[in-house]
C-alpha cells in the first residue's frame, strides 16, 4: 500500500487500539470492541457494537466487515451482513453487527475482538442497458443449477 493509499483512523478515545494484523500473512485486520460497559446478545439476539472508530478508506477502496472464525467455530457469533461493506465516503463511527447464533448468551466486553477488516479495491462499470443479453450454457440456472 503507498503512502497516498493509507487507511486513516480516527479514535474516539486514544485508550482504544488501532485495529493490526495479527500475523505475517493475515488479510484482515481485527476490530475490537469499545464498550462503556459489558453488552449480552441473546441467542438469535443481534446487536450493533461500537468500535469507537471512524476511518477515511481512499476511492477506489472499500472495507469489508467480516467475522472472526474463532467466535463462529466456538460461540456461534457472526457479523450478521457479512461481508458488511464500509464505503470510501463514509465518515461515522464504524459499528458492527453481531448475531449470536449460538446455544447460550454471549457477552461481548469492551476490547474483545469481534470482527475483521479487510480493505480491498473495487471495481467500477459503467452501465448498458440492453435488450438482450449474451446466451451462455448455464443461462438463468441458479440455486444449485450446476450440481450439488
């Protein structure tokens, strides 16, 4: 990443971490909780749990909110729209949806680690409206259409 394509962070408060990668080749970087006081979802519960973060993603970058695998694989937590995207204009608090699709209550305290973020480019087209579009061998064949 050069330097004109740096994500810059905003704290709320300068006690929160900034986000880091947690190893040589992770692609994502974990996101922490920034709490006032401890926040139980319930079992099919869903909650928006601030971070305390605001960031300024360069154009032609998103962020892309995804789970952590540690809490699916051991408490059932995912981000709840993932991969949830943060757009390149967008400039408020970054908050993330959990749902606990767990057997008990979770409780989420302030510092847990809860997500990941991983920046990637996008890519923009311009639209053609058409008639009709190209034939392929699939066609309108979805859900399941190639094979189990």
């Amino acid at each position: 990443m050069t330097a004109s394509a740096a994500l810059k962070i905003v704290r709320k408060d300068s006690r929160i971490p900034l986000p880091r990668y947690e190893s040589e080749g992770a692609a994502g970087m974990d996101i922490r909780a920034f709490l006032e006081a401890a926040l139980v979802i319930p079992v099919l519960g869903r909650a928006k749990v601030p971070t305390g973060l605001a960031l300024a993603i360069p154009e032609g970058y998103e962020g892309q909110v995804r789970p952590r695998s540690g809490l699916a694989v051991r408490h059932g937590i995912t981000v709840l729209n993932s991969p949830g995207t943060i757009d390149s204009d967008y400039r408020g608090e970054l908050e993330i949806i959990l749902i606990n699709l767990g057997a008990g209550p979770f409780t989420v305290e302030n510092g847990d680690r809860i997500a990941q973020l991983v920046i990637a480019p996008v890519s923009r087209l311009p639209l053609t409206e058409e008639r009709t579009l190209p034939e392929t061998k699939r066609g309108g064949g979805g859900f399941g259409s190639t094979g189990i």
